[in-house]
C-alpha cells in the first residue's frame, strides 16, 4: 500500500497479488463500470465504483495476477499506468 505521509487516507494506492482472478471482476469488487486495456501487453479490466475509487485486474508479464486500486482523484489514463508500472519478482 502506498500513503502519502501527510495525506489524508482516502489517496493510498494498494497493489495486491490475486492468486484465483474473480470470473466476475464487476461482481467480485463491486464496480460499475468496466473497461479493458493492455496492461504488460495483456488485456487488463479496469473498474470504477460509483464514488469514483479505480480497481485494475492485471496480469505481470510471468502470469502473477494483481490488483491495483486507486482513489478517484486518479484519471483512468494514471490507473493504468500505475498498473503497468507493477513488477513481480518470484
């Protein structure tokens, strides 16, 4: 999780290893709208929750799933970006 120090804690970003990806993403995380885009050169579904927060479902390019979710001060251009600057050493 990434928190500004002097922040309010509605800004932290967390990045989260899934080891079974949801077959719903809408359902499992309880967003409205979904999207995709290629995240590490893979499809990539991106999530926004009706207050605005972001949730991305990623792959790293060896096949580690994650999750990033982001405050809805992020654009969707910034969440992926975030996603795709994920990396993942076994």
């Amino acid at each position: 999780m990434l928190s500004p120090d002097d922040g309010p804690a509605d800004l932290d970003v967390t990045v989260s290893l899934v080891d079974n990806p949801p077959n719903d993403f809408g359902r499992a995380t309880g967003v409205d709208e979904i999207t995709s885009a290629q995240v590490h050169n893979a499809q990539a579904l991106v999530g926004q929750h009706a207050e605005g927060d972001w949730m991305v479902l990623a792959t790293t390019p060896d096949g580690q799933a994650y999750s990033v979710s982001a405050p809805q001060v992020f654009t969707r251009d910034q969440v992926i970006a975030l996603a795709e600057g994920v990396t993942f050493t076994r």
